[in-house]
C-alpha cells in the first residue's frame, strides 16, 4: 500500500513539474511573441498582409501548446509541442535580432549626413615645417573665389589654434595658385584636397596645348603632377555641412514616383567627404508600373554647375562642391526636380556586390584593364571584378560614354540580383552587412515603403537606360578658369531625348 502511495506521490510530483515546465514554456512563448510583432511592425518594413498571417500562425500556435502541454494527456504531443514551442521562441529570437538590425542599418543610411570638405595646409616635403606652428610666419597662398567660404573656416580655425593672423595671397585658379609656390612666392598653401587632382591634370592639359613634353623647351611649362607629388600635409581641417534627410516626397505618395541621383565618388573610406564624381547617373522611379529608366551623363559633360552663375564646368567637378551641387545640375539639365541622392565610394560599391554573392554582367565588347579581362557577353564578377568593368573608359572608342553604358549595366545587374527570391529571403541579413557603405538623402520611412511594397508584389522590373552623348573639346571651365581644359559638349538632341523618356515615365507610359 506505501508502495502504491509513493508511486502516486510520484506520479503528482512529475506532472506537477511537467505542468511548471509547460507554465514557464508558454510564458517565454508569449513574449517572444509579443516582441517579434512589435519589431515586425516598429520597422515598417513587413506588408501588412504578412503581419497579419504571422500574428494568425502565432496565435494558433500558442493555443496548440497551452492545450497539449496544459490540457491534454498525451505525453508524445505533450513534448512534441514543447519543444516545438522552445525552437519557435528562438526563431523568433533570431528573427527579431536580424529585422533590427536590418532597420537600425537603413536608420543610419538615411539618418542625417554630413558633407564634409577637406581643407588642408600643404608644404613641399623638403620643407622643415612639421606642425602649422612651425610655418606660422610663411605666406600662405590660397583660392580668391573657388571654395572661398570653407578655407575662410579653415583659416579662422588656424588663426586661432595660433592666437595670431597669418598672411594670405589669393589667386584666381589652381594654376596660378600652384604657380606661386613653384615660384616661390608663397611657402605653403591652403587647399581644398578635391583640388590636387584637378592641379594633377594640369600637366596633361598643358602638354595638349603647347605639344611639348620638355620643362626646359618652355619657362612656363610646370610639371604639376611631379608638383603634387612633391607637397606634404602638414595640417588639416575638416568642415562639416550637416543634411538632414529629405521630406517624404509627395509624388511618391500620388502616383508612386521619385527621381534619384546615384553618385559614384572615386574615393575609398568615408562617403561623406567631398569628391568629384565618377558615376552621375539619374535613376526615375515608377513604383506603380514598375518602370525604371536609368540615365548616364558622362563625368566631362559642358554644363553650367548650380553655384557657378551660369559659369559652364565639367559635372564631375560638381561633386568638389558637395552631393546637393551635383544633383541641382542635372535637375538643370534636364528640367526636373532631383528627390534625392544615394551617394557611394569604391570601397561601398565593392561591398554591395560581394554582400550579394557576385553578380552577372553583359558586356557589350571583349577588353582588358590591365588586371582583369572581360568577354563579350555575360561575365560574372565579384566587387573588385566589377568597379574594374564600371571604371574603364580607355578601352572603348566612345570612351567615357561607354563607361556610363557599363556602369548602369552593373546597376541594373544588382537591382535584378537585389530584387531576386533568393536574396529577398535573406534580406535582413544581407542590409545588415552593408552598414556605413553607402547613404541616402531618402527618410526612412520613404525607404521602408519602397522595401515593403516590394516584398507585398515581389514581382520583376522593366529597367530601361540610356546615354546622353556630346562632342569632345577644350575649354575654359569654372573651376580651372585660365587653362583649357578637354569638356564634352551636349548634344542637345539626346539631353531632349533622355527628357521625353524621364517624362514617360513619371506620366505612367
């Protein structure tokens, strides 16, 4: 008889335990329920058609583990549903934790940026300056117009890291401020680093016109690349224009439309620093028909820039006076308001590609870079392999305008892998990995909208693109002014054709 009655104290005892176990099951349950719905929803990024069969599934679920874990006496379903329970508490767990991270990356591409312009204080390298307290009493040559207002910034900055002024010449252009150090008229200079590169050119630009490649035939022949190379930094001063992202964009919400501006700056590192731009190309949206007409301006286009009064400079010098500059410009050219940027460097394009398992290009012509050789026809290239194949101009006839061809074949090839099932399943993971690559002037609201709808139609994009052309020349520019320098002159007809297209598609057709 004790025998049966420690048997039956037993057997209370194990279902009193089954039952806490089951208690403590569901609770953790439950809240991981509760939490994955609030992040599903807080992101903004999940259709609502999916929240909703999520929330159905959910609720199922716990109302079958209460019953079999709670209720019911079969013990196979008792811990089959028990351990169903645990492995969805995870899943949800690993789920939360990636749409956060998800949303936390497309918070910080679209939070509020910062266009920063790089002014530095250069000597040459033989110079015995070290710190800019050691070349307080040099002459400091500078630009009058160009930048004016940032290396005013700097040089305040300067003055007061002294407690003392220093001395200032001002001249017209880059040549001409680099001609005074040559000459020794002013020790050290005070530049906008985007600036070295156009100095750099002078070279080629001067060879072009006198046709001679010897320093001694001419007085006036400087050699400015060896120049550049021979300048050391001594000091430097970052000035920061803070932007804050754009307002949702009442197109959008109307008729499901927008126009981006995609900028490729031919830097490494941070995306924020000023830079001329490589890739200007204007992607119009139509969320509606699902339509995308991408359009490529080449870097050397003739146009007046938005702050230059009318002033005609090659676009991709645009991109020295910041992302907004650039984008007003083509606004100009093409008659249209620009809704936004997305701006990236070599380094970001590199990372999206590879964050996408590689992708698949067709290339118009068979041609090498001297790294790496392309076939005619589908290549399938990493990041490396692929900014290669979007930065070679050299190898073509048409040259610049080809390397445009090229490039929007190497967006339309990420958007397609972009938008695939495969990688679609797996987005969270995959926005997650490409934090602090690129940014946007897009909200995120905006953003996620556009992710959503996506994920609801999960349907294919008709992307069209095209290429403005011009005619090649010399000419004197806004950022260069006393030098000649090789443009590309529009040809008006295209700019008009690449109008009708951009219209068709915001009209719908």
């Amino acid at each position: 008889m004790g025998n049966k009655l420690h048997g039956m104290e037993e057997t209370d005892l194990n279902e009193k335990i089954k039952s806490i176990i089951a208690k403590i099951v569901f609770v953790l349950e439950l809240i991981c329920s509760v939490a994955i719905m609030v992040i599903v929803h807080g992101s903004k990024l999940i259709p609502a058609k999916y929240e909703i069969t999520m929330c159905a599934v959910l609720i199922l679920v716990l109302i079958a583990v209460t019953y079999f874990t709670m209720i019911g006496k079969n013990k196979i379903l008792y811990w089959v549903f028990l351990i169903l329970s645990v492995l969805m508490s995870i899943m949800m767990v690993l789920a939360g934790i990636g749409i956060s991270k998800a949303k936390n990356t497309m918070e910080e591409i679209t939070k509020a940026t910062e266009d920063t312009t790089e002014i530095s204080v250069y000597v040459y390298d033989a110079d015995q300056a070290q710190t800019i307290s050691d070349a307080a009493q040099y002459t400091f040559g500078i630009l009058e117009n160009l930048d004016s207002e940032n290396t005013q910034k700097a040089i305040s900055e300067i003055e007061d890291n002294l407690n003392a002024s220093i001395e200032t010449v001002a001249y017209p252009g880059v040549a001409e401020l680099a001609d005074a150090m040559i000459d020794n008229k002013v020790q050290a200079i005070i530049l906008n680093e985007s600036y070295l590169d156009m100095i750099a050119e002078l070279s080629d630009l001067q060879t072009e016109q006198t046709g001679s490649t010897e320093t001694e035939e001419s007085e006036d022949f400087h050699d400015y690349a060896e120049f550049v190379k021979s300048l050391r930094k001594i000091s430097g001063y970052s000035v920061a224009t803070e932007e804050e992202p754009q307002a949702d964009d009442t197109s959008l919400e109307d008729n499901g439309t927008f126009v981006m501006y995609i900028s490729g700056i031919d830097t490494y590192g941070s995306t924020s620093k000023r830079s001329r731009s490589d890739v200007n190309i204007l992607a119009v949206v139509n969320t509606n028909t699902k339509k995308i007409l991408l359009v490529s301006t080449p870097r050397d286009y003739y146009v007046p820039l938005s702050i230059s009064n009318g002033v005609k400079d090659k676009l991709t010098h645009a991109g020295i006076y910041g992302i907004q500059c650039s984008q007003d410009t083509l606004g100009m050219l093409y008659g249209i308001d620009v809704d936004y940027y997305f701006r990236l460097n070599f380094s970001g394009f590199q990372k999206i590609i590879d964050s996408l398992g590689g992708i698949t290009v067709n290339s118009d012509y068979t041609f090498d870079t001297g790294t790496y050789h392309f076939v005619q026809g589908d290549n399938y290239l990493n990041g490396e392999q692929a900014l290669a194949f979007a930065r070679e101009r050299h190898a073509f006839a048409t040259g610049d305008r080809q390397r445009g061809e090229d490039q929007m074949k190497v967006i339309k090839a990420v958007f397609d892998k972009a938008t695939s099932s495969a990688v679609l399943a797996n987005y969270t993971e995959m926005l997650a990995s490409l934090q602090g690559t690129f940014e946007t002037s897009m909200s995120y609201d905006t953003l996620a909208k556009i992710v959503r709808q996506q994920l609801d139609q999960g349907t294919g994009w008709d992307i069209e693109t095209y290429s403005v052309n011009g005619t090649g020349q010399s000419s004197y520019t806004y950022s260069i002014s006393n030098m000649k320098v090789y443009v590309m002159v529009p040809d008006q007809s295209t700019v008009e054709t690449a109008k009708e297209k951009i219209q068709a598609v915001l009209d719908g057709k």
